[in-house]
C-alpha cells in the first residue's frame, strides 16, 4: 500500500521546492518566521500559543453562523466525550477566548501579541492555498486608538516588503459604527431585497443575516449588481468618518501606500469600524497576501468585558509565493573529510568544537571514500572541507580546502581550534 499526504496538505523536506512550490523549502520557512520574529520584537509583540483546536462554538459564535468558514470550512469532530470541536479556521477566536480566560484584561492595556501555526479549512485546493496552512498573525486589544490601526497594518507591510513581497497595496475600507450601520444595512437590504431574483444563493441567504456579506459573493453576476449598491462610505458616522480619517492620515505619514475599497467587507462576521486587505499584483487573480480589521465588540461577545481590538493574519505560503525569495546558500561551513578510520573520533570532536562555536558542521556516516566524501560536501553546500588522514593525525594538523577556489592550507589543531576558527574567519 502506498500512503499519500492528505489532500490539502503538503511537506516541507529536503530538497523541496523542486516543483516550483516555494513554501516546501525548509530553508525559507526558517528565513520568513525568523523575519517576523524580529519585527514583532522591534514593535514590542509578545507571542501566544493556542490549541490548534477548540470549542466549534468559539469558532460559530465570532466567526459569524452564515459566513462560508463555519457553513463550508470547519474541519468540526466530536470528541470520545461527546464535545463538538473544530481545528481552528482562523487565529482571532482562540486568542480572544485566551485574553478572556487568563484575565489579560487586566495588565496594562493595550495587550500586544502575535502568534504563529497551523490553521484548517475545507476548501478547494489552489496554488498557495491549502487546507492546512501556515498563518503569522497579531491582535492588539484594549485599545481604539486609530493610531494602533496604523501600526498594525504597517507591521503586516513591513513584514512582507522585508520579505520581499512584491507590487504591494493595500485595500483599506471603513465598516462604520454602530450608528453608520443603523443608518446604512436597512438601506443595502432594500436595496438586495429589490433585486433578490438575481442574486446568488448564498447572497440571498444572507439578506436577512448579515446583508454586508453579500460583498463577499464570487459570483459575477452578484458583483455586477453590488457595483450599483448603498456605499457605506456614504452612511459613516462623524465619529466613524474622523476615525477613517484618522488612519489614512496615519498610513500617509508612514507610507504605506494604500487604496480605498468601499466593496471590501472581509469574510468574518466580528469586523467593525476598520478592514483591510495586502495585495500583490504578482499571485494573479488570488492576489490577497494578508488582512484583518477591527473588532470591537468580539471581547464582550465572547463573554469578556467591553474591550476593542484589532489584528491581521498573513498566509506563509501565500507570502513565499508572492516574494523574491532568496536562492539557497551554503547550508554548511564544514564539512569534515576523513582518510583513515583512526581519524573519524578526533573529526567528531573538532566538529563538536566548531558547533559549540556557532559553526555548521557535518562529517560522513556512510562509508564514503575519500572521493565521496567531498562529493557529498559539495552535494551539502560545504564552504571548507576539513581533511584529516594518517599524515594529519601525526602532526597534529588539518588541511582545510576552500570548496569554491579548491585552495588548500595546511592548520594546527593539536592544541585547539583557535588556528581553525581563525582560518575560517570565525
């Protein structure tokens, strides 16, 4: 019998990427979390980690009953006690629930954090979208400060341009107040309700629920009609209208360059007040890299108290597709050739001693000869080969071959690696 990945799914190995799918080069990955990881030290992020499932209820009850995660995506398991559970679909739900339950409500406010995993939905395979993918994320709660708006959607800019990303904009739109969507859903829904025949059925089942969704249609025919809708840019509050104001005055002063889309609603119900969306013209059609938006009311909706929030999530592998990602380097700074059994244990040791020191290292463990030995340092991206024979060991030396110029040197190790750590410019 031959085992296959799950569809949906696929692995990161040695030698990956050979079918043009960057995110299974294991060497990238280490390159785009350790890119993120220091953006998040820079603007004072500190990382959670959460279950990578939980109550299908959190996910149903935040994410919204009508939207496509929870009708068409939730990977949903009763466990052998008989709880309804769900890998998680999406990263906000279990961070807020986490805010809640350990009382980060009460530290100083705002609470920073960013976190990093797996997330699952079912949903049709496409390039760079899977149905377990890798999300960076952040949320930021306790504050509504437009100027917290800023820094986030400029973080989740700075991470990708750092990465490289390529042809980058993003789509900012403002989802109103309280009071803009008194003013503005009873609108959009005569509007749908006026036009219902020719809508898709998901939209039409959505007039009722949530109408604002319905912008969320990939039918042609439904955004055709929506192209003619209520604008909620025309229903905003003052104070949501000062507030919008306020962020693109924010994302201007820092330059993100950034475009204002009154059709862009995001896929979840919880969005209030701020969304936005990072594009990259270089990922076609499937353009969007990573987005998010406010949600001020999700805390107390989950049962916490009245604290705002915002927060993005960005895709790695949609990140690593849409990036100039650097070609492979060397992997190795030594790799030790052995010419005679004798030197194999004093080549373990020095390699221990240049590990300790911060260098890679590797030796064969496959009976190579010495012909095969420096194939396989070459095969290895070896910077130097450190060769070790019967003529070494008696002089207590080791003759350190540059694998790019093939120069050869001969250097004294008998009273220690500080003339090799030298020579390799350690």
């Amino acid at each position: 019998m031959t085992y296959r990945s799950p569809r949906g799914t696929y692995d990161v190995y040695p030698g990956g990427g050979q079918s043009q799918e960057p995110h299974e080069r294991p060497e990238l990955w280490a390159w785009a979390e350790g890119v993120a990881r220091d953006f998040f030290r820079r603007y004072n992020y500190t990382e959670v980690r959460t279950p990578v499932f939980e109550e299908a209820q959190l996910f149903i009850r935040s994410v919204g009953e009508a939207s496509d995660i929870v009708r068409k995506e939730m990977f949903v398991f009763h466990d052998q006690g008989g709880r309804e559970l769900s890998l998680r679909p999406e990263g906000t739900a279990g961070v807020v629930r986490a805010y809640i339950e350990h009382g980060l409500y009460k530290l100083a406010q705002p609470v920073k954090i960013w976190y990093m995993g797996p997330m699952f939905r079912h949903e049709r395979q496409q390039k760079g979208r899977y149905r377990q993918h890798v999300q960076i994320g952040t949320e930021v709660l306790g504050s509504a400060d437009p100027l917290v708006d800023v820094e986030v959607i400029s973080l989740l800019y700075a991470i990708h341009q750092a990465l490289g990303v390529k042809d980058e904009l993003v789509y900012l739109n403002n989802l109103g107040d309280l009071e803009t969507r008194r003013r503005y859903v009873p609108e959009l829904r005569r509007y749908l309700d006026e036009h219902e025949s020719e809508l898709d059925p998901d939209s039409k089942a959505r007039i009722e629920t949530n109408p604002l969704r319905t912008f969320d249609s990939k039918d042609k025919n439904t955004q055709a009609l929506l192209a003619e809708a209520p604008k909620v840019g025309d229903f905003l509050s003052e104070e949501a209208t000062g507030y919008f104001d306020a962020v693109k005055g924010g994302l201007e002063a820092v330059g993100v360059p950034y475009a204002v889309d009154e059709r862009l609603v995001r896929g979840l119900d919880y969005y209030t007040m701020t969304v936005f969306e990072a594009k990259s013209a270089a990922l076609g059609a499937q353009d969007t890299v990573g987005g998010g938006g406010r949600y001020n009311d999700l805390v107390e909706e989950l049962g916490g108290p009245d604290m705002p929030g915002i927060g993005f999530g960005t895709g790695v592998e949609r990140i690593l597709l849409a990036a100039n990602a650097p070609e492979e380097g060397a992997k190795l700074d030594v790799f030790f050739v052995t010419l005679a059994p004798e030197a194999r244990l004093p080549a373990f040791r020095l390699a221990g001693a240049l590990r300790a020191e911060g260098l890679a290292c590797d030796l064969d463990y496959a009976d190579r000869s010495a012909k095969g030995q420096f194939r396989q340092a070459d095969r290895a991206g070896a910077r130097y080969a450190v060769v070790i024979g019967d003529e070494e060991l008696a002089a207590g030396v080791c003759s350190l071959r540059d694998m790019t110029t093939g120069e050869q040197r001969t250097v004294p190790v008998a009273e220690g690696t500080e003339e090799l750590l030298r020579a390799l410019g350690a």
